[in-house]
C-alpha cells in the first residue's frame, strides 16, 4: 500500500489529538504531540508505529535500516595470481529503470521523516530536522528518551522489580488494579518481557483481596483457571464484585428498613406465584 497524499492529514487528525497537545507560543497554529518525558514518549512511538505499520508494510523496516534503495549485492570475487580479489558491493538499479513498487519504496523514507517532524512540537523538531534519514531521526529521537543500552537495561531491572512488588492499594477498586496492572504489563513488554496469561493471571490472583477467596476457590476446583486470558478473569471478576455490591446495598436496606424489606420481597413473591399461576392455567387448557 502506498501513502497517500491525504496520509499525513489523516496522521494528524486521528493521532495527535489523542494526547495532550500544547498551543506552542509564537508559532501560530503549529502543533505535535508534546513528549515531556519517557512515558509520554513511550505513547508517541506506539502511535507512530502503528500508522506507519497501516501505511506501508516496510515503513517499520526504513526506521531501523534506512531507506530502501532499489538495487541488488554483488557477490564477492575472489582474487589470483594475476587478478585482485573483489569485495562484494551492492549496486544501484539506474533511476530511470525503476518500478513503480521501487520508487514507492524509495520515498518512503522522506513521507516517513515528513510524518515524524509533524508529529512532534517545534522544539523536538529542531532537535532532529538535521537528520539527513528517517532512521537517523528516529535513532535520535530513541537515545533521546529512550536511552543507551546502560539506561535500557536499568529501565528492564526497575520494571521487573515494580512486577515483582505489585500490590493493591488501601480500597482500591477491582477497576483500577487492572488498570494499574494492565499498564505495567504494557511496559514491560515495551523493554521485550512478556508473560504468559496463565502467569498473568495467576499474578493477579495473588492481588486480591479475601472477599474474591470464594469465586477464586471455585474456579481453581473447576479447573477452569488455566484456560483464561486476564481480560476474561477480569470480566468475571468484575461480575462478582458487582454481585457482592448488589447483595451489600440489600443487606442494609434491610437493616435500615426491615418492613418496607419484608412488602418489597412478598410482592415480588406474588409476583412470582402470579406468573407460575398463569403458566399452569395455560398448560391445562392445552391439555383440555
């Protein structure tokens, strides 16, 4: 798929305003996606990626090798006697016997530097409007807020550790522990560690509290456990809390109102024997 002369546009409108935008003073109406630290720069390269993935299928492979120049490897030649040896060089294809598919290729690595500079704010553009690549800017942009390989591998330790020390918080609501750890998960697997759903799950077991003891007990006899994804756990999870909150607004209903309880749970009985009454009649009939 090639770009389009609208991709840009399209980039600008759907991406950025997903983030925190920032009126830059003195530049009239110029934005981009404002990157004040690694975690907001960690947000920006996903976006990126994901556009540049929907695009084109080798935009990914311009940002870490270079552009993409339409030509073949010319296999080495060994030397003699008379004759030196060759090294193997690659050599260019003539621009005028370019395909189509080449020349798509080619420009790619100008539409990708093109998209990075209006994706970011003025002051990171004059950081790396030099970059004579796409992988030039963007391998500035990565040391920039991503570090060097001692900074990486520090950044790995800390998130393990944070995994490893993962607890709820005082009244934290089930919603918000997953969201908590839904984002570690996400990080984690942004420095290239990821763990399984059953070791996943099993995690987030572990997080909760003792009113979950009875749904997680049943589900561990039935065996059922090791087949779900965290997303599934959640949502049954989130059933039962939602269950356990019903019964505690009845239980004190009840307690502060035990006759307006006793009339409520009669007529619904009535209710009840009233429908049941009528499905009998209706039997009967057919049977008549």
């Amino acid at each position: 798929m090639a770009f389009k002369d609208h991709d840009i546009n399209m980039f600008k409108r759907i991406y950025i305003p997903s983030l925190k935008l920032k009126e830059l003073n003195g530049m009239g109406t110029s934005r981009g996606i404002e990157i004040t630290n690694r975690a907001d720069f960690a947000t920006w390269k996903l976006k990126v990626l994901w556009f540049l993935g929907s695009v084109h299928e080798d935009a990914e492979t311009v940002l870490t090798t270079g552009p993409i120049t339409p030509g073949q490897m010319v296999d080495a030649v060994p030397g003699s006697d008379t004759v030196a040896a060759q090294p193997a060089y690659f050599r260019s294809t003539p621009r005028e016997r370019w395909t189509e598919a080449e020349a798509i290729k080619f420009k790619l690595d100008s539409k990708i530097r093109s998209i990075i500079g209006n994706a970011v704010t003025v002051p990171i553009l004059r950081k790396i409007s030099h970059a004579k690549t796409a992988k030039a800017m963007w391998d500035l942009l990565l040391n920039d807020y991503e570090g060097v390989t001692v900074v990486k591998t520090q950044k790995r330790k800390n998130l393990i550790r944070c995994y490893e020390n993962f607890a709820a918080e005082p009244k934290e609501s089930l919603s918000d522990l997953h969201s908590r750890f839904q984002v570690l998960i996400n990080d984690l697997e942004s420095v290239g560690i990821e763990k399984t759903q059953q070791v996943l799950c099993q995690k987030f077991i572990e997080l909760l509290p003792s009113n979950f003891e009875s749904v997680i007990t049943s589900m561990v006899i039935s065996e059922k456990i090791e087949g779900y994804e965290l997303s599934e756990l959640f949502g049954i999870l989130s059933n039962f809390e939602e269950t356990q909150l019903k019964n505690e607004i009845n239980v004190k209903k009840v307690a502060k109102d035990p006759e307006a309880a006793l009339v409520a749970t009669t007529k619904k009985n009535k209710q009840l024997f009233s429908s049941y009454s009528s499905k009998v009649e209706s039997e009967e009939i057919k049977w008549q």
